[in-house]
C-alpha cells in the first residue's frame, strides 16, 4: 500500500511541475480563463501518469534482463563446473590408464632384460659325433688383393700397345 501512494504522491508532484509549466507559458500569451487552467491540470495529470508508467515499465524490463543474465551466468557456472569434475575424472583415469601401461612395459622388459646365468667351465665341451661339415658350415677364403706392376726403366719395348684397331671403313678410306 505504501508503494501506491508513493506512486500517487510521485505522479501528483509531476503533474503539478507539469501543470505550472504550461500554465506559466499560457499565462505568457495572454489571460488564461479558469477552465483552461482545469484543462490543463488534467492533461497533466494524464501525462504524469503515462510518464509514471513508462519509467515503471523500463525499471521493470531493467530488473528482468539483469535477473536473466545472473541467471545465465549461475548457469554457465554451473555448466563449467560439471565440466571441470568430468575433465578431472577423466585425467584421473587416462593417468591411472598411463600407470598401469608403463607397469606392463616395465614388466615385459625387466624378463627380457635379466641375465641367465651360464656355468663356466675350463675345458669346451666335446663335439658331438656326426658329421664336422655338416654342423659347422666353413667361411669362403679371402681373395688375394693383387699388387699391380712396378714398371722399371729399360723395359718400356715390352710393353703392350693399347692402340685400338681401326674399324673396316676407316682401312678402306686409306
């Protein structure tokens, strides 16, 4: 209820603001009979009351786009908070995932890795019998790497003529 008349006696104050202005500049013009006057005070009360209104009305639409965007942002919060708890459950997993994978890594290599122990003994042991060829396959001889010629001085008519014979056109054309 207190509401409403602070309503009221706001309207009625800019009524009356509005009414003494316009009278103000009628009174400028000329004399104002007493009917114009109520006229007037009427048409501003009108005024008052459409402003009154419009201004409730933008306060109003002001509330709901700032209670819609808290809304919006609560909800987003929350969003990317669910987000959070499933990217953390799921680095939890890959993490345990990586764990336990390296474990079996680590577990076929540590085998592969250890060293049979061998007996040592001071004598090799006898071939068995059967044939020697057969068990053992020989490898092929090293060829000789040959050592070229040493030329001596003197010997130069023992050598051989490298000049090529001439094809059968070029004997014909001499």
């Amino acid at each position: 209820m207190a509401k409403s008349n602070k309503k009221q006696n706001h309207t009625k104050s800019l009524a009356a603001s509005i009414a003494t202005a316009v009278e103000t500049k009628v009174s400028e013009a000329g004399e104002a009979t007493k009917k114009v006057k109520k006229t007037i005070e009427k048409a501003a009360e009108k005024l008052a009351k459409r402003l009154s209104k419009l201004v409730e009305k933008e306060t109003k639409q002001l509330a709901k786009i700032t209670e819609k965007a808290a809304k919006k942002e609560e909800k987003k919060a929350h969003k990317d908070a669910k987000k959070a708890i499933k990217n953390a459950v799921k680095a939890e997993k890959n993490a345990s995932r990586t764990k336990s994978k390296k474990e079996k890594e680590q577990k076929a290599a540590a085998p592969a890795l250890k060293a049979v122990p061998m007996p040592v003994t001071s004598t090799p042991p006898a071939p068995k019998a059967g044939p020697p060829a057969a068990a053992k396959p020989k490898s092929a001889p090293k060829p000789k790497v040959a050592t070229p010629p040493t030329r001596t001085p003197g010997t130069a008519s023992q050598s051989v003529s490298t000049e090529t014979p001439a094809s059968p056109a070029e004997e014909t054309a001499n």
